[in-house]
C-alpha cells in the first residue's frame, strides 16, 4: 500500500529540506520542479504548446525553452501567467500521476509529492494527505537572503505573491512549524514518520 503526501510551503519555509529528511528516512520524493523542468524539454507537447502561445523568442540556441526569457513575459502579467499555467499545469500533473502510478506497482510505501504550487495548481488529487511546513516571516526572510542573496524588499515581495500560510493552514492535513533549528525540525519529522509507517 503506497502512501502519497503532497508537501508544501512558502520561499524559505524549509519545504526542501523537510524533503530531504523525508528522503533519508526512505520516502521516494517527487520534485515537481524536475518534472517541469522536464515538461519544458524542447520537441514535447508542452514545448509545442509553448512555443505557438509565446513566440520563438523563448526558445534557448539548445533548443530548450528558455525560461529566464519566459519568465520576464509572465512575470507581474497575470493574463499570461494564467495562460502558461494552463499549458504546463495539467501536463505536469498527468507526468506525476503516470510516475505515482509507476511506484505504486513497484511497492514504493511513502511517496512524497515536493510541490511549492500544490494547491494553485490543483494538484492535490494526486496525494492522500498534505503536510505543509510553515515559518514566520522574519525567519524566512533570513533564509532566504542567505540562500539567494536577493534583497528584502524582494523575498517579502515573493512572499506576499504566494499564497498565505493562513490560507495553507486551512487546507493541510499536517501544519509543521519551522522556526528553529534543523535538529527541531528533524525530531518533528521523525516524529510523523513513525505515525506514518504505524
């Protein structure tokens, strides 16, 4: 019997490193990011879709969409941004579910959907349960300008284009508060781990 968690979280919420602990506990993680990475891949539908929808600027001298080129189109223009969603959404989601079914056969038992969008992009079908991990804003500010050394004004900028962790809250089935250290976040995992495997 395979079970299926979606995780999610904010910029700096510690989402990947929950991941990883996942991962070194035995769980297989599913990166949505890798599997859009390679929807994006150039000769795919999605590529074709993009391409007609976008125009040939964005395609890299590879071959492969350029998507720091696609990013400027879509960021801050909401029409466009919905209508790149509305491609690679819903390919994203039947590559996903093609790799759950695949561990599935294999007997995989925990299989760990790593996604920042699962709820906007109505991924939630393809897991059990959803854990979300959440952190205040001060701390992932700090993270955040210590991974990307971006400027405050920026991450709060991102912060404030996601999704609220009130809104998250509401719709998660585990809330894990991730304030402190790595080793308090790890006792917490571990914690649900043996909940998960009982």
């Amino acid at each position: 019997m395979t079970r299926v968690i979606g995780l999610t979280g904010g910029i700096g919420s510690g989402k990947s490193t929950l991941a990883r602990v996942l991962e070194e506990l035995g769980a297989v993680v599913l990166d949505a990011d890798k599997v859009g990475h390679e929807a994006y891949q150039h000769g795919t539908r999605t590529w074709q879709e993009l391409v007609a929808a976008f125009g040939n600027e964005i395609v890299a001298a590879d071959g492969s969409i350029d998507r720091k080129k696609l990013g400027a189109i879509v960021f801050g223009n909401p029409e466009q941004l919905a209508r790149l969603n509305k491609i690679v959404h819903p390919r994203m989601y039947e590559m996903m579910k093609e790799r759950i079914e695949q561990y599935r056969k294999q007997g995989v038992k925990v299989v760990v959907l790593d996604a920042a969008i699962l709820f906007e992009a109505n991924w939630t079908p393809l897991v059990e349960e959803v854990w979300v991990v959440i952190a205040d804003e001060s701390v992932v500010v700090a993270r955040a300008k210590a991974r990307t050394g971006l400027p405050e004004e920026q991450i709060r900028a991102r912060i404030r284009s996601q999704m609220s962790n009130e809104e998250r809250i509401k719709r998660a089935d585990v809330v894990i508060p991730n304030d402190g250290t790595f080793e308090d976040l790890r006792a917490k995992v571990d914690e649900l781990w043996v909940k998960l495997k009982a």
